[in-house]
C-alpha cells in the first residue's frame, strides 16, 4: 500500500507534465478503442452468422436471380431442416439519404431460420394474415417514428413504383448482434404484383436461405444443392452464411486494414510520448535514486519504481480513455445508424486496451529504469544541487 502511495506521488509530483501525459494517453485509448469498434461493427454480419445456415445464390453473380422451383429440390436434400428465399428490394423511404435494408423474403420460414429476431406471437400471427404486412427491427422503427398499423410506403428502385406495407411487427434482436435495422415484407406480394406488371420477372428469387441439421453436414450439403443445378440455366454457388458475409466485407478489405493499422499507430504515438516523459523524469531524479542506492536499495527497486510511475500514468490514462468509450460510442452510433446498425464496444476491445496500456507503460519505463538501475552512486550524487 505504501508502495502504490509513493508511486502515485511521485507519478504526480509534475503536475502540469503528468496531466498532459495522462490527456495524451487518454485521447489514444479513447482513438483506439473507437477504431477497433468500428471494425467489430464491420464485421458485425460475420460474428452474427450461423455455422447452421447457408446462402445459395446464382453462380455468375447475386444481381442474377433463381427460379423458385429450386426450393423443393433443395428440401429434399439429406441434412437439409428448413428453406426460406427472398429478394434484396432496395426500396427508398421518402428520401434516398433514408437508407435500411429491406427484403422480401417468406416470412414464416425466415422467421424460422433467423431465431435471433424475436417476434411477439400476437404481432407474428397479425404479419402472416395480412398480405401487405411488414415487419421491422425495433432501432429501424424508433428512427421513423414507426407504430404498429402505420402505412408505409416504399419507392422501389429494382423493381418500380410505390409499394405500400403495414406495419404489423416489430422484433428485437435475442444478442447485441442481431441486426435491429431491417425492414422484411411478403414474398408473395412482391411475386403476385410483378406477375401482373412485368410476367418475367415472376417466380424468381435472389437467394436462398437454409437451414442445415448439424454444421457437420455443411460441406456435404453444399455439394449436393451445387451439384443437382449443375449445367442448368441457373447454376448455383452454397456457401456458409459467414462465407456470404466475409465475401462483402472483402470488397472493403483495404479500408479495413487502413483502419487496423490507424489504430496501432495510434499506441505506437503515444507509447513515444510516454517515453519521453519516464526519460525526463528519470533524468530529472538521478541524484534520488542515487541516495536510494546508498541506503541499500538494489538495482530491481529502482527499475520497479520506474516501471510502476510509468504504469500508473498508463493505466490511469487507460482508465479514462475506457470510461469515454462508451458514451462516444453511443453519440457515433446515433449518428452513424445509417451505416452501421450494431456499433458496441465489445470485451475484447476493452482487453486490448488494457493490454495496450499495459505494453506502453512497460516499453516506455525500459531505457529509463536500464540507465537507473546502472548508475553508479558517485555519477548520481554529482547531480544534485
């Protein structure tokens, strides 16, 4: 106890310098935890996905669509416990800057397959009876304003005109991962208006969702659903649902690398500052370590002290960068929720940061605590006065 005292004293004996060293530390925590963030909520669709689900989609491209036909083809598959499909629909709310993904998909089976969306049984069994029923994430409602029964109406891009829903569900996510910002409508209905409007485009879909017994059976099913369409009009590609994910997240790859390199630069800063300031304050108390070493303290107690002042900057540092986080995170998700739906500070961000801080404080307290610890008592009492 008395030990951690004298540290703390002698951390803050330069007040001005300790300060500004610790709003240095505490600015790089609060920068790296921020980009770190930023990275789960980019991979956020991959830490979500199933090893019990996969994605078939057309071989040549996802903007290619399959018949529906293939769905009871690909149920009688072995190993094969549910099958749901739908369409991107990319309809706009009111304004294109009102960005949220919207789907028509079979709502009874993706509802099924996705149990991470919870639905309350009275909403679920309204959005089955109505034909126009749409069902949205809890953060997609509370941004518009949304209630259940409120008319809303979609502009549609891939296929035109206005497209009227009714609200009549709303789920919340079962973990902090699920996406709460989805917007997902009857299949049926988006089918039965393009029979009318445009017959060709009818009885297709743009991807199938399934549901497999056990991750074991995932290569074998994957094989079985490519090769029963092999050498037909639509080939398909099966892939994991985190296989589908990682295979958007690799068209940004250098972004992300840019940002994971960002961030290390941001420790590597600090961990200088940090340096300079143990290098200062060690230069500054040769002739106190040298009266330390009079009184019998060996070499491992002064680069103890060194190394513990230089952690309790860190750490203190740490401490408050790891307290910002979470409200900055909160502030950049409101305004990011157009782009980035989930945006929470994870664990493991926080352990990095500790480890972080814990690493600058050791490399920074090296060189000093080395040229303390091998002073030589004559060198160190010369300096004083």
């Amino acid at each position: 106890m008395f030990a951690l005292k004298l540290l703390w004293r002698n951390a803050f004996r330069h007040r001005l310098r300790t300060f500004l060293t610790v709003l240095g530390i505490t600015v790089a925590i609060l920068a790296f935890g921020m980009l770190r963030t930023f990275i789960d909520a980019w991979y956020a669709g991959v830490e979500a996905s199933s090893a019990s689900r996969l994605v078939t989609r057309n071989a040549i491209s996802l903007i290619f669509p399959l018949p529906i036909s293939y769905k009871d083809r690909i149920r009688q598959i072995e190993g094969v416990k549910i099958v749901s499909y739908g369409n991107w629909f990319g309809g706009i709310y009111i304004d294109e800057k009102n960005l949220f993904a919207n789907f028509a998909v079979d709502i009874e089976s993706y509802l099924k397959l996705y149990t991470e969306f919870i639905l309350p049984p009275e909403q679920h069994a309204a959005v089955v009876r109505d034909r126009k029923a749409c069902v949205a994430g809890r953060k997609l409602a509370d941004r518009f304003g949304w209630k259940i029964g409120d008319s809303i109406v979609l502009k549609g891009t891939i296929f035109p005109g206005d497209w009227e829903f009714v609200l009549r569900g709303i789920y919340h996510g079962r973990d902090k991962t699920a996406d709460e910002s989805q917007m997902f409508f009857h299949w049926n209905y988006l089918n039965e208006t393009m029979k009318k409007l445009v017959p060709r485009r009818a009885d297709q879909v743009g991807f199938y969702m399934i549901g497999i017994t056990s991750p074991a059976l995932s290569s074998d099913v994957t094989l079985a659903i490519d090769g029963i369409f092999r050498n037909s009009l639509a080939e398909t590609l099966t892939e994991s649902e985190k296989a589908f994910a990682l295979g958007f997240i690799s068209m940004t790859e250098a972004i992300v690398i840019a940002i994971k390199l960002v961030s290390f630069v941001v420790i590597i800063i600090i961990m200088a500052v940090v340096a300079n300031t143990m290098a200062m304050t060690a230069r500054e108390r040769i002739g106190g370590y040298a009266v330390f070493k009079t009184l019998g303290f060996g070499a491992g107690h002064i680069a103890g002290m060194i190394f513990g002042e230089s952690l309790v900057l860190t750490m203190t540092g740490c401490a408050l960068g790891i307290a910002l986080t979470f409200p900055a995170a909160r502030a950049f998700a409101a305004a990011m929720s157009n782009y980035l739906p989930i945006f929470n500070v994870s664990a493991s961000t926080i352990y990095m940061d500790i480890a972080a801080a814990l690493l600058v404080g050791v490399v920074a307290g090296i060189f000093p605590a080395w040229r303390a610890a091998n002073m030589r008592i004559a060198e160190g009492l010369s300096r004083i006065g």
